[in-house]
DNA sequence: CCAACCATGTAAGCTGTTACATGATTGA
DNA sequence: TCAATCATGTAACAGCTTACATGGTTGG
C-alpha cells in the first residue's frame, strides 16, 4: 500500500512540483494565495511536511537555514496517481485543488477526463435532485425545506454549468496554442 | 459564558425542538434525510447526546427502552440564539441547516434577516472575486487558474440568486397566509 | 432457534487547529 | 539595541469517523 497521503498532504506535494521550497516558503503560499481554507499556521505544514518526509514522497536538503523539500520520484508518483483519478468522492474544495494542480502536469486529456467525469457526477446529482422533487416526498414538503433543497439544486448546477464552460475554453485554448495533429 | 455547541449538537438540537426523541430515532433520521453530511453511526451521536446533556441543554426520561431526549429551556435558548446569529462565517452546509430550522421557529422577520444577511455576505465574496480578477494578479494568471477563480465566482452567484429567490417566494408565502396586519 | 432490528456505548484514530515556545538574522 | 521577519517546532485539543462490543426484543 502506498503510503497514505492527506489533502494538505497533497497540496504540498502539489505545491513542490514545480519548484523546491522551503516550509516557511510553503507556508507564505497558503498565506497570499487562495489556498487559504488551509491554515497556514507552523503547525499544520511543518508536521505534515514530516509525515511526507517518513514516507519518502519528499526529501529535505539542508541550506543556510533551513531545509528546502522537493518530491521524490515516489512522491511524483503519488501526486500523478492523485491528479489522474476520476473526479468523484472528494468535497469540491479538493476537487478544484486538483484541477488547478492539473494544469502543471501538462497533460490535456487528463485535464479532459477531470472536467468530463466531474460533469457527469453533477449531472448525476442534479438528476437525483430533481427525481426527488418530482417524487412522494418532495412536493409534500414544506415551503422552505424545499427551498433548502432547491439549495444544493442550484449548487450543483452552477458546477455542471462551470465544468462545460471550463471544457469548452481549454479546448478552445488547446486547440490554438498546439495545432499539431499528434504526439 | 454558555456552553460551547458543537455543529452536531446544534442539528440534535433542532431535531429535539419540535419532538423529543431517542438517539436511536435521531440516528435514523440522520440516515433517512439530507442530514447525511452527518454519519449516523453511534459513535456519533450518543456521545454528542451526552455533551448536551451534561451542559444541561436536553433532558434524558428513561422510557420502556433507552431514553427520550426532550430540550431544556436553556436548550432552548442556545438553539435560538445560533438561529437568530447573522448568516456569516459558518460554511455553506451548516447555514442551510440553520435555514431548515428556522421554518420551525414560526419567526418570519428571522428568517427574513438571515437570507439578507446571507445575500449580503454573498455580494461581497462575488464583488471580492469579480475585484481580484478585474485588478493586476487576475489578467495575469493562466488560463486554468482562472477558471478554478471562476468556480468559487459560479458559487457564490448561485448562491446569490438562491437567496434573492428564496427570499421573494417566502414573502409571497407569508403574505398570502397571514395577511393580518399587526402582533 | 436464528436473523433482524432496537438501543447504547467505548476505543482508537484522523485531520487539522490554536496557542505557545524557541532562536537566529536583518535592518532601522 | 530593538523590532520585525525567517524558520521550526511541540502540546493540547476539537470534532468527527470507523470499527468494535454488548445485549435485549421481535418475528418468521
């Protein structure tokens, strides 16, 4: 078994891709950017940093003061696996983590198979909604639990609506800026 | 200062509002409703029962089998004071809960203030988000940033438009059936 | 008699938080 | 020298979950 990795686990592992840091680094990143439904505080990152470390996905190099992590090959693996799965299961928070890891593994149809297989979940509960709101129970409910209903309703189709969207920019995008016809 | 009330224990309350019940009737509710967010597995709710409890916020009466939980008027009060708080801060999921027991509460010019105050909260994330993307990190960002941008912006317009709606519709309601004009 | 359900609980762990502690370096 | 920033860490706890344990009752 891989070596379990948690959310923040993958954000940082997300985060050092691209470039080595180092925790404090790390740290300044989920402070300035939208990363921020993580703390940034030392003791989110410097223990999960550990826990990464343990488990060989990172590996820390000492410099003037203190350490700069980068991934290991195991450590890309993981983050490969992770990016790579199907769109499903995880809060959407998690979800959209991904898909902006997405963009540095530089891979158009992963990213495609994300926005497809996220679509078609919100297509799914969209469709569970509204069968329950055309079933037994939802028209007998009271006014304003449907309304929290109609909540979720709106949720997931302003998600279906982004992910259509989305797909249709990048291919749009993909399609200028590399028109060669194949590997 | 009055005895701190977990998520869980705000929702065991609400359900305790109208009926009192056992744990074992609370766990079945959480499984047979959108309250799924919540597991309805043991470990969760007979220990948050007990917190309640202890903080004398419901009452235990021992029945033929196991108990009946009943809200105390400190109960009560606590269940209402979180009911009648500004619509900020708590994340989505548990606003809507607080909008479902506010239908209970029998307090129009409550629930009126709440979906202000959630619209008004709404306007300012989307008017944050429109801002950021409008100023000089925004334009610059690629591509797929953007668009992770433009899903929390789809959110929270969504949201927006729910709570406008929501709130239109409720008017509609109350003034068709309670149309005396004073207390 | 056995399966299914009613009813309650404990133990351990996961993920992350806040608050606190420490010390070195840099710049005014 | 004194404040701010760099840099790392521990301790305690919060809130919830899964897995396990226990026993009574009811119905076929």
């Amino acid at each position: 078994m891989p070596a379990k990795v948690t959310p923040l686990g993958y954000a940082l592992l997300g985060l050092l891709r691209g470039e080595p840091r180092s925790g404090y680094a790390l740290r300044k990143v989920f402070e300035t950017t939208l990363l921020g439904n993580y703390s940034s505080s030392p003791g989110s990152i410097y223990p999960a940093l550990k826990g990464l470390e343990k488990a060989e996905l990172i590996a820390a190099e000492p410099i003037a003061r203190g350490n700069v992590f980068s991934l290991t090959p195991m450590g890309r693996e993981a983050l490969d696996a992770w990016l790579t799965a199907p769109a499903q299961g995880e809060p959407a928070d998690i979800l959209m983590l991904r898909f902006a890891f997405l963009q540095e593994l530089g891979r158009p149809e992963v990213t495609r198979a994300f926005l497809i297989s996220f679509a078609d979940a919100a297509r799914g509960s969209r469709d569970g909604i509204r069968a329950f709101m055309a079933g037994d129970i939802g028209p007998s409910m009271p006014l304003q639990s449907r309304l929290a209903v109609d909540f979720g309703l709106r949720n997931v189709e302003a998600q279906l609506a982004w992910a259509e969207n989305a797909l249709k920019q990048l291919e749009d995008h993909w399609s200028q800026n590399a028109p060669q016809t194949g590997g």
